[in-house]
C-alpha cells in the first residue's frame, strides 16, 4: 500500500486546507449565527466577501508567477476615489458606466506600471510593489482628500440588492471568474505561467516569454483590484481613499490560505477565492464574539508566517527523523 504523502496531495489539491479550514469556520459562524444561509443574510455577506475574492483571484494570478503585489489596496483606493469623485450622489448611469471604464484603464495601467518595472526593468516584486502602493495611496488622497462623494443610491442598490433565481449576485461573479481561469488554465499561457513562476530560468531556456508574461500578471492584477475597487465602491456607496491599504495584507493571506505557493507555480485561483471566503466567514466570528478586532490581523499574520516557515520546518523534521 502507497504510503500517505501529505505534500503530494497538497501538490495535487493544494486547495484542501482551503477547503478544510471553510468548513470549520461555517460550523462555528452557523452556531452564532444560525440564519446565515437565510437568503438575505447570505446575500449580505457575499456582497461584503466579493471584493476581496476579485482582489485575491488577481494577487494568485501574480504570485503563481512566482511575484507579489503590495500595491493592489492602492489601486482599489484610485477607482474608489475616482467613482466617488467623478460620478457623485446624483450621477446617471450612463456617468456612472463611463467611469467604471475609467476605472478598469485606471488599474490596467497601474498594473502596467508594476509589470514594467518588474519584467522589463528586473526590480524586485516586494520593493516595487510596495512602493508603487506610497504612490497610489498618494494618488487617491490627491483626488480626495477626505472621506466623502459616493454614487447614486439607485446603482448602489442593484450591486446590494440583485438576486438572480434567489442566489446572491456574488455567486454568479465568482462562477464567471472560475471558468475564466479554467480556460487560461488550459491554454499555452496558463502553461507558461506555471513554468515561469517554478523556474524562471529553465523557462526562459525553454523559449518561454518570461517577460511578457510576468508583465500580464501585473495587468492582470490591476484589472482584477480594479474590479474589486468598483465592488467597494457600490457596497459602500461613498470614498475614502484609504480604503483599500487594509485589503492588501488580506488578499495575500487568501491566496496563502488557498494553497497557492508564495514562491510560485503551485496552486491555483479557486482556492485563493475559497480562502477569501473563509478570511470574510472569520471576520464574521470576530465581530459576533465580541472579541478584539486585532485579532483578525493577528490570525492573517500568522497564517502568512506560517506558510513561509512550513517548507523549512517539515524539512528540518525530516532530517532530525534521517
């Protein structure tokens, strides 16, 4: 009989523990709160939970390509601060359409810029990202300076209040996102990021545009904070320009909790989005203990230091057991 490999069936579903961890985190926010499948109570929490499963999907997409990106929350402050501004508490549709385009070139070419100085220039991910993000968060303070704007009531509302067939709309948003990633999955792209973010090198040696494709993955994830940036902004229907700096730490702590390697080329995007779920559900827990709020940033800190130090650790068992 094969003997049980814990690293082979995380290589092969790296989203178990994702999965695991969920389950637990149900049970105990179904004992406190026992109408959470209710469908208006799920639909509040999915609208709440389906900004930083969007922000999540695009930090996975980065780090399977072996990056980080520090600099989303800033980004999701820019489209934030642009809606808040530019569309206001009496804007029209049409207004607010144009701007959500705005929006999506806005993170586009944020994205653009942390790709460029990462593929083409050679900086380290984690230095320019986390400058780039200084700059964002300047930008959006630039455009407001104080909390205040927001859009029209009316359009707020059918992010909030759209449930098609009786499910959440967050639901039918996620389920696009998933089969979008299935079919890069399954292409020569989605090839070429895996190669990439597992060996740079050897990828580049095999004719693999490595730069081009650490590039995209930065677009990528400015596409996708962007989309995150315009969910905030209709759930909270108004600006604050520091909106999104909470959101970074989160987004990486899913991606961690969804089994997707910090080094690259392992994992995938369902579990960074089952762990963004799961980080919402704990937040949950948090606030119906009536417990500090410090301790959510306690647990995703600690989940990301773990996940550093696991690899290290299991190898220093193996050698003590040799």
């Amino acid at each position: 009989m094969k003997r049980f490999s814990w690293d082979e069936m995380m290589n092969r579903y790296p989203a178990f523990f994702a999965i695991l961890l969920l389950v637990v985190a149900l049970i105990i926010n179904l004992i406190l709160q026992p109408n959470m499948f209710a469908r208006d109570t799920l639909n509040s929490n999915m609208r709440v939970f389906l900004p930083m499963i969007l922000l999540a999907a695009g930090q996975a997409v980065v780090i399977l390509g072996g990056g980080i990106d520090i600099s989303v929350g800033g980004i999701v402050s820019i489209v934030n601060t642009i809606l808040a501004t530019q569309v206001g508490l009496n804007g029209s549709p049409e207004k607010m359409w144009a701007y959500v385009l705005v929006s999506l070139a806005a993170g586009i070419l944020a994205g653009a810029i942390n790709g460029f100085f990462i593929a083409f220039l050679r900086l380290q991910p984690i230095i320019t990202t986390y400058a780039t993000s200084f700059l964002y968060v300047g930008f959006a303070l630039f455009i407001l300076p104080n909390p205040g704007g927001g859009i029209p009531a009316d359009i707020a509302n059918v992010y909030r209040n759209t449930t098609p067939l009786g499910l959440p709309l967050a639901f039918y948003v996620i389920a696009v996102v998933l089969v979008i990633w299935m079919y890069i999955r399954s292409t020569r792209f989605g090839n070429y990021l895996y190669a990439v973010g597992g060996n740079a090198e050897a990828a580049y040696e095999t004719a693999v545009p490595v730069t081009w494709v650490l590039f995209s993955t930065y677009v990528v994830s400015g596409f996708m904070a962007a989309l995150a940036g315009i969910a905030i902004t209709m759930l909270s229907g108004s600006g604050n320009a520091e909106i999104g700096v909470p959101m970074t730490l989160t987004s990486i702590t899913a991606v961690v909790i969804g089994g997707t390697a910090l080094s690259g080329g392992v994992g995938g995007v369902a579990g960074p989005v089952v762990g963004a779920i799961t980080l919402g559900i704990i937040q949950n827990i948090i606030s119906f203990s009536r417990i500090d709020t410090w301790w959510e940033t306690f647990v995703k800190a600690t989940i990301i230091v773990v996940a550093l130090a696991a690899p290290g650790m299991i190898n220093l068992l193996r050698r003590k057991k040799l």
